[in-house]
C-alpha cells in the first residue's frame, strides 16, 4: 500500500468518516482515484494523480499531448497496473482487476471498433458487448443474424434502442468497416451501454469526426448524464469540454496542474503555458 499525503485513503477506510458522509448527505464518489503512478523506463507517464467523480456526472480529463491521459484511463479502465496508489469504484478497490472484470461492475471503457469487429454487422458488434452473454465469442456472432434473432431477442430489442437513441437504427445490418468515422465512435459507444455501465470512460470521442457528428456525440453524451451514467471524457476538443464537463482535471507531465469549471482552469497561467509549451 502507497503512503499517502492528503488523507484520501483514509477518509474512504475510516468508518466514522463514512457516518459522518452520510450524515451530512455527503454523495460519496463513484470513481476515486487516489495517488495513482505510472513509469515506463525512466518516463513518469501518471505521478500521483488523484481526483473523483461523483456519480451522474462528466468529468474532463484534458492537457497537451503526452500529458498521461490515456494512460490515465488505462489504468482506471484495468488494462496498465499502476506501481502505486488506489482506484476505488462504487465501494470497491479496482487496481489489479482486469478491464472485463471491471466492466461488470459497471466501469466500461470504449474500444475502437477495429480488426475483426469491422467485419461483424453493427447489431453483431453490440451484441457481443453483453457482458457474460451465451455465443458471446466471436464465432457465435459470425454465426449469422438468424442465430441473434431466433435466441437473443431481449438483448436485440436493447440494441436496437440504443441504436435508435444514436439515430443509428437503419444501420443495424450494416458491416461496421463501412460506416464513416463519426458513425464508428457511435456505435463505440453504443457497445459500450450494452454492458449497462455505470461510467464509461471516453478516449477522444469527437476525434475526426465531422461537426454535426459531433454535435450528435455531444447530445448523446449529456443524456446518458441526464439517464444516471457518469463520464470521465479525455477530449482535445474544449468546446466540448466545456459545454458538457462541470468539472475538469488538468494533466501536463504526468501530473495534474488544476482543476476546477472549465472557464476557471482556462484562464489560469500554468494551464494556459503546459497547452503552449507542447505547441511550439
Ligand atoms: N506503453 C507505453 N510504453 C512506453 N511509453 C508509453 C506507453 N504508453 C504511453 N507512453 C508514454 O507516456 C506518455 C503519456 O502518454 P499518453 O498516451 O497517456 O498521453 P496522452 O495525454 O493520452 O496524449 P495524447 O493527447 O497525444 O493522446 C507519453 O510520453 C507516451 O509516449
Ligand atoms: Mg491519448
């Protein structure tokens, strides 16, 4: 275990202090990260980062590139072990859980729809998100859509909702190689709610896609705030960030440099030279 500096730990471990949370109506955080570290050779990628996100919220996690985002959620998500420090979800301890093991337990992360997927239909690809479903392997998708609409009919009315709330419904059949970028980090997205998550967190949702797309990614994103779900959303794109995050973290070096609203940490000059000093 990590010592560490500001108590987290101990205000989660403490039972007087979780009474005293209660008592006081205190929402306890859905997501805590708490001192989390992270080197590959000499380079400190995440050092000591800690923040929460409490639950029915979107929290921005933005810096320059290289900063340690994705490597951030990497290992929130269970895919990097960190060398010290704690993430807690929903009352329990996540470090040295593996990602589907997380998901099952509500924390879902995005995955690019590469590889093998693109050649399964967008219904093929959500249905093999369903965590722990019968024929979840890739061979029971490539079974065909006979097999999925004889024997999964609950879970295919699901995806065909969730389709429908992407305004993605008239391309269940079609193979996912063929949608446009934009269309791809949709149904990303759509595989995602598949798993019924309680938080999912975004890498670069709105990256290379189209404006109305985006538009389209950033409505859907505020209503699964709007239906319970948190966020935790690493965004290039502050526009985004900042209409749909009330509350960011900032990440330069590894470390984060602030945190705060949006139009307080932007206007703030070590957030303002860690965005320019990357940019030269
Ligand atoms: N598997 C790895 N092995 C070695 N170095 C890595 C690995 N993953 C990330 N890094 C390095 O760690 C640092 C943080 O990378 P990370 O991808 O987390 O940054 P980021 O904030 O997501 O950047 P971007 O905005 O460009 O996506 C970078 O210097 C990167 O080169
Ligand atoms: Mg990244």
């Amino acid at each position: 275990m990590t010592p560490v500096a500001d108590g987290v730990v101990a205000e989660v471990e403490r039972p007087a202090a979780a009474a005293a949370a209660v008592a006081s109506h205190r929402t306890e955080p859905l997501l805590a990260v708490e001192e989390v570290s992270v080197a590959f050779g000499g380079l400190r990628a995440v050092d000591r980062l800690s923040f929460e996100v409490d639950p029915g919220t979107i929290v921005g996690l933005i810096g320059p590139n290289g900063a340690g985002k994705s490597t951030a959620l990497k290992i929130i998500g269970g895919e990097v072990r960190p060398t010290s420090g704690r993430v807690r979800f929903d009352g329990t301890d996540l470090v040295g859980t593996a990602p589907h093991e997380a998901a099952r337990r509500g924390l879902v992360r995005t995955f690019q729809l590469g590889g093998e997927f693109g050649r399964l239909t967008v219904m093929e690809n959500l249905l093999v998100a369903v965590p722990g479903m019968k024929g979840q392997s890739l061979l029971g998708a490539l079974a065909g859509k006979r097999f999925w609409r004889a024997s999964q009919d609950a879970e295919v009315r699901r995806a065909r909702d969730i389709l429908s709330g992407l305004q993605l419904r008239d391309k269940e059949d079609a193979y996912a190689s063929d949608l446009s970028g934009g269309q791809r980090k949709l149904v990303e997205i759509a595989r995602a709610l598949m798993a019924r998550p309680k938080m999912l967190l975004l890498d670069e949702p709105m990256a290379g896609v189209n404006r109305s797309l985006a538009r389209r990614i950033e409505e859907t994103l505020s209503s699964l705030r709007a239906e319970g779900i948190a966020l935790l959303l690493v965004e290039h794109e502050l526009g985004s960030v900042e209409r749909l995050c009330e509350r960011v973290v900032v990440m330069a070096s590894g470390s984060k440099i602030a945190e705060g609203d949006m139009s307080e940490v932007r206007s703030r000059d070590d957030v303002l030279s860690a965005y320019l000093g990357r940019r030269r």
